[in-house]
C-alpha cells in the first residue's frame, strides 16, 4: 500500500487503490477508532484529530488527501456536537507545512521539497516538535471550553 499522500498531478493518474487507502488511513480509521473507544471514554475525556490546512485549501495534486481531510473536519465537528452532552470534547489540529515523512516518501515532488514551506509567511516549514505544545494544550483542562475547533497551525497562511 503506498504512503497516505502520495501527488498526482492529474486524477487520470490517481488509482482506485490508492484512492481507497487514502481514504482506509484518513477518513475510516478515525471513525473506527472514535467509535472503538466511545465505550471507554468518561465525561472529561478528550479527543483530538489531525486535519490538515489542505482540507480548506486543497492542493490540485493531492485530491484524495485533501477530501480526506475535509471529512476529518466534518466529523471532529460533529463528533463534538453529538459528545458534548457526554462531557466529551473533540477537536481538530490543522498542521500547515511541517517536514515529516510524507514529504520526502511521496507527499512531494523534489522540486516541492527544495522550496517546501517557503510560501508560508514565515517563510519555512514547521518542525513537529512545534505543532506538540498544539497537541498538549487541547488535551488540557487550559482549553475546557474549546471542542468542534480546528486549530490552525500553519504558519500564517490563514487556515482554517
């Protein structure tokens, strides 16, 4: 199975297969996962998905990527809704260009990877170990009063 964001500079070019394992990774694992744990979770429980600034600009080359990532808004959103009457926050992280393994495993082009993240305002990518303290606050009693958010972590771009 190919890596979860692979670019496809025409939809002629991307695969039902690859298109279905975006969709395996990103779209129906939360929601199995979300619903495996229900049972689990007590009022004060916390759950946080990993969007992407894509699912409110989609890239032209990473078409299933970016519908998966919408999706993932979606159900944070209504997943919060539905959970709140439970004491259950759910809310989403919108990471902008931060270097991980995607990028160099498919996620972009070489000619992308020599210029990745330079369009953001400031001007570079994110490292992950930037986007954690993100993590960390929406797991905390700090954000008490957040669920349904996506938060932004792009760099300026302005998303969601």
């Amino acid at each position: 199975m190919p890596p979860e964001q692979q670019q496809r500079q025409s939809l002629s070019e991307l695969t039902t297969e690859d298109f279905d394992a975006t969709f395996k990774t990103n779209a129906y694992a939360p929601f199995c996962i979300t619903k495996a744990a229900l049972p689990h979770l007590k009022p004060g429980a916390r759950s946080i998905n990993t969007a992407s600034e894509l699912a409110y600009d989609p890239s032209e080359s990473l078409v299933d990527y970016a519908q998966t990532k919408s999706c993932l808004v979606s159900f944070t959103k209504s997943m919060a809704k539905q959970l709140v009457k439970k004491g259950i926050r759910v809310n989403a992280v919108a990471p902008g260009p931060y270097w991980t393994p995607l990028q160099v495993s498919g996620g972009a082009t070489q000619e992308d990877l020599e210029k990745f993240g330079s369009n953001a305002p400031m001007g570079r990518p994110g490292q992950p170990a930037e986007l954690g303290p993100v993590y960390v606050l929406l797991a905390s009693h700090e954000s008490s009063y957040a669920t349904g958010q996506v938060y932004g972590a792009s760099a300026g771009n302005g998303q969601p």
